[in-house]
C-alpha cells in the first residue's frame, strides 16, 4: 500500500528525512513511532503530498506521488497533525466541502457524509459550527474528512494527540475498528498508543528508521530483560552464584528481609546478552550449589524501553557500559 | 482544475458567513452613496447641464477618483484572506492533500472573492433606477462602466491573491496589496503631471481614472481590458508558481 524508498527531505540546510525505506502492506496497522522532531510529521506530509522529497521515491497504492499526485491522494485519506479546520463552517457542511472536494459523486454525498460522521462518532454535532466544538471533537471531525472519500488508506499524524484519557480510548477503538477493512500509518511519540492499536511499529530517530518490526519482534531484537526465579535458599548463597556468570548485570531478592526459605530474585541480563545460554547457565550454577528452583518468569522489556534504547543518543552508550561494567 | 467548484463554492460560503463581506458591503454602499448623492446633488443645483454629461458620467467618469478611492480599500480587503488565513491556520495543509490542483484551489478562491466584489457592486445599480425616473438612461454607457469596473476589480483582485499567498499574516497581505495597488493609482496621475510623450502614454495607459472615462462614455477600449486581464493573469500565474513552491519549503 505504502512503498517508500530512500526516502530524503531537507528544508535547506536542516535534513529532516535521511534515507527511510519501508513498506506498509494491505490491511496493516502500522505505527509510525520516534520522539519528538524525529520527522514523523516530514514523512506523513511527503506521503500525503503536502511536501515535495529531496529525494527518493514513495508509492501510494501504486501510484508514484510524483509522477501521478492525483491518483495517489485520491486513494488516501490524510489526517494531519492538531486538525486543522475552518472555524466558521458547520460540521457536516465541512464535511460536505471535503467529499465535493475529494470527489464523492454528487448522488453519494450525502450518504458519504453521513456515514463518516457515523464512524467518527459527531453525527450529533452535524449542525455545529466548527468553532463551538472541543477539541476532541474537532479531532474526530478531521477524522471524519480523512474517512470521507472511503479511502484504503488513511494516514493519521498523531491523532490523539490533545485528548483527555476517555477520548483516547475511543480513538483508538476507532483505529482498530477502522484497520478491519483498511490500511493504517499512524505516527505517534506515545509508546502505548502503539502497543494499543497496531500491529507493526516503524521506529523513526532523527530521521532515520531505526528498527521496525511487530511489536513482539521489537520485543525481541533488543531484550533487556531478565528474569524472576523462584528459589528454595537456605544459605542465602543464590545472589552470589548467579552474579558469577557472565551476561548477568545483577541479582537481587525482591524482599530481602524475608527469612523464609523460599525467595524470589530478579535478574537482570546485559542488553548484548544471549539469554538463552544464561539461562542455562543459571540454572546449571543453581544446580550445582544445591539450590532448589521452583518458579522461573521470564520479563519481557517494556516497549519503553526499547524505545529509549533505539532512540538513545550518542552520549548515553557510554553510560550503559559503565553501568555493565559494575 | 481539479478542486475549483469546491474551492469557489467554500469561500464563497466563507465569506458571507463571516462579518468581512458585509462589513465590506456597508462600508461600501455608505460611501458610494454619499458619492452619489452629492453627484446629484451638483447636478439639480446647476442651472445649464451640458447635453454629453449626466450624473452617471460623472459618476462612473470624471468622479471616478472617489469611486477608485473605495476600491484601493475593498478589493485588498477582500482578497488578504484567501491564502494568508489557510497557511496561519495550517487548513492549507488539509486543502492541498486533497486531490487538487494549485490552478483549481487559486483560480477557486479568486473567482470567489471577484464574485463578492461583483455582488457588492450589485446594489448600486438602484441609482441607475433612481435616475431612469427623471430622465433617460444610455445603457450601453451602464453596461460599459460595469465592465470597466469588473476589469479593475479583476486586476485589483488578481495583485491581492498574490499578496495573500506571500505572508501569513492578512494584515501584511493588506498592506502589500494597499501598497502596490495604490502605487499603480499614483502612476496613473502622472498623466495629468508628464508632458507629452511616452512616459505620460505609459501613465495614461494604466491610469484606473482615464479607463474609467474612457468606459463611463460608452468607449469599450479593447487595450485597457487586456491591460486589466494581463495584471490579473500575471498575478494569478505568479499565486500558483507560489501555491507549488510550498512543497519545498
């Protein structure tokens, strides 16, 4: 649906995009993830056609933007980032403007309207002047234009941005509901909207695609993760046995005042750990210090911290190191 | 032109919802009425009226300076908000997503504000009424005016589109348009100040006021409505030049 290649944008001596490729196919949900002024908004307007490439070739449902920005537009529809709208116009004469705009035949107008006002939930602020309206409610108004064509594809700039917790959830009810029949690049810095919404996550840093994959995938690739073990510890020796081996950053009983037998210790891995073989080589350790295992959780990194880690800039590897090194 | 219709039609709603065209239209039609009054005025309290001029000569004619004078400041204000606005308030981005062509979205949003202009000019046609029951009316001379007035409203309005489309801001886009609207007024005065030659042929040329002579006696000169179109066309050219140039901003 999507086919970006070598993608660069630069305002002048600024370069905001270097170099993205990636693909987003049909009936995907993709989120599109990096801190602020990574050059998620750059891209998202290069997609929509709001701005020209530098360099490199983007592909919307087969169409070279810009060899055929027309057709290309046509199959897309763009929310963009705060939502911008006429103030003075009423919802569903916007929304009206936006389907001649788009070109809805004259005869679906009307049903288009309404069934876009019907998805995005503000049927009941049709009569509403623009400026009356919330920002959540503006919000779902741009939503609704970016729905009104009935495009395959829509392409969301941080679309809950600005909202309350409610109004989130709702949104983001709303993506998934619309990613049944449609393809989805939303960008977002917040790493939950991700998790809550799509399949697949593009990590953007600086302009350039750091990592991309399913959520589960990115989980994966860089794991500072550890684990929880269950121990049965008459002699208090496990902390010191498992330090010993190599790949582990620390050992340590989540309730150390605990006198009972039975404790429970967290282990954290080195991020360039094979956790595989240091799990076997706790357990082998544990083994031959005559220490009883009994419950063993592996933790998955929380996606925040992958993203810090994927994002983090030059200064902070060193002070990961040092933090290895003790 | 993909996007003309739409565009045309949303401004137009635009501009007659919000207070701007009918602050515009009041504006307009207090001072083109107290012009006209005391045109007739004049004309009841003279004794002798010359046979080749009435008060609708005068009107459209040698008074045009008070007539010109409005314009310098309807026309930029009609036309400072069409581009600067969509750029402060980021809907531009929402407008050239759509499937759209910079040609629709300009030549939509001027043929809207020349429309306005035309439909604030509408009432003023109640004096031609007023004055077909005291005495008779050469139409042709009604229609020709008219014309001259929309070629200049045509030109005024194409400079101001270009202007809207220079700065985000409609105060600036006012005052450029003031500026070099006005600028052409003054070139035009030159006629009266130059000794004959070309410099006063160039002034006599672009002058608003001799055009406006010129229409308001029935004398359709095909120069001054190409001169007309050529200002609106070369600024309408230059806004889409600017329109396109965005995307590499």
């Amino acid at each position: 649906m999507i086919e970006v290649s070598e993608l660069t944008k630069d305002y002048g001596t600024v370069v905001a995009v270097k170099g993205l490729s990636f693909t987003v196919g049909k009936g995907e949900i993709v989120g599109f993830l990096g801190p602020n002024g990574a050059g998620k908004s750059t891209t998202l307007r290069v997609l929509a056609g709001f701005l020209g490439a530098t360099s490199g070739r983007v592909c919307i449902a087969g169409h070279d933007i810009a060899a055929q920005p027309l057709a290309a537009r046509r199959s897309l529809g763009y929310m963009p980032e705060s939502a911008p709208l006429y103030p003075e116009m009423r919802v569903e004469e916007y929304l009206t403007f936006r389907a001649r705009l788009k070109e809805v035949p004259r005869a679906k107008r009307v049903s288009a309207v309404g069934s876009s006002m019907e998805r995005a939930g503000v049927r009941h602020m049709a009569g509403t002047v623009i400026q009356h309206l919330s920002k959540g409610y503006r919000q779902r108004v741009a939503l609704a234009d970016a729905l009104v064509a009935n495009p395959p594809l829509l392409i969301l700039d941080e679309p809950t941005a600005g909202l309350d917790p409610n109004q989130i959830r709702e949104v983001r009810a709303l993506i998934k509901a619309l990613g049944d029949d449609r393809t989805i690049l939303l960008s977002t810095h917040i790493l939950s909207e991700v998790e809550a919404t799509c399949e697949r996550a593009l990590v953007i840093d600086r302009g350039i695609l750091v990592a991309e994959g399913t959520i589960d995938a990115l989980r994966n690739q860089k794991r500072a993760a550890g684990y929880q073990l269950g121990v049965r510890d008459a002699k208090r020796a496990a902390e010191s046995v498992i330090q010993a081996i190599s790949g582990v950053i620390s050992a340590t009983a989540l309730a150390p005042d605990d006198t009972t037998e039975r404790r429970t210790l967290q282990v954290s891995l080195a991020a360039d750990a094979d956790a595989e073989r240091v799990l076997e080589a706790v357990v082998e350790a544990l083994a031959a210090a005559h220490i009883g295992l009994h419950a063993l959780i592996p933790e998955k990194a929380s996606l925040e911290q992958i993203f810090s880690e994927l994002t983090r800039h030059e200064a902070s590897p060193t002070a990961e190191s040092s933090e290895a090194g003790t | 032109m993909n996007g003309f219709s739409a565009v045309y039609r949303r401004e137009l709603l635009s501009l007659w919802v919000t207070p701007l065209a009918w602050v515009l239209l009041t504006v307009f039609l207090l001072l083109q009425g107290a012009i006209f009054y005391s045109i007739i005025t004049h004309f009841t309290s003279m004794a002798d009226v010359s046979v080749d001029t009435g008060p609708l000569q005068a009107y459209f004619g040698q008074e045009s300076i008070f007539l010109l004078m409005t314009l310098l400041l309807v026309c930029p204000a009609l036309s400072m908000r069409v581009f600067a606005e969509e750029r402060r308030s980021g809907t531009i981005e929402a407008l050239l997503t759509a499937p759209v062509t910079p040609t629709g979205v300009v030549l939509g949003k001027y043929f809207a504000t020349l429309t306005t202009y035309a439909a604030i000019w509408a009432p003023t046609l109640l004096y031609v009424v007023i004055l077909r029951k005291t005495g008779t009316v050469d139409w042709g001379v009604v229609g020709s005016s008219y014309l001259g007035l929309l070629g200049i409203g045509a030109a005024y309005l194409g400079i101001g589109t270009l202007m809207s489309a220079m700065t985000q801001s409609q105060l600036i886009a006012l005052l450029l348009t003031v500026f070099v609207e006005f600028g052409l007024f003054i070139l035009g005065v030159g006629e009266y100040i130059f000794d004959p030659g070309i410099l006063r042929d160039i002034c006599a040329h672009v002058s608003m006021m001799s055009q406006m002579e010129d229409f308001s006696k029935g004398i359709l000169d095909l120069r001054r409505i190409v001169f007309d179109t050529s200002l609106a066309g070369v600024g309408l050219f230059l806004t889409v030049r600017v329109v396109d140039s965005w995307r590499w901003g």
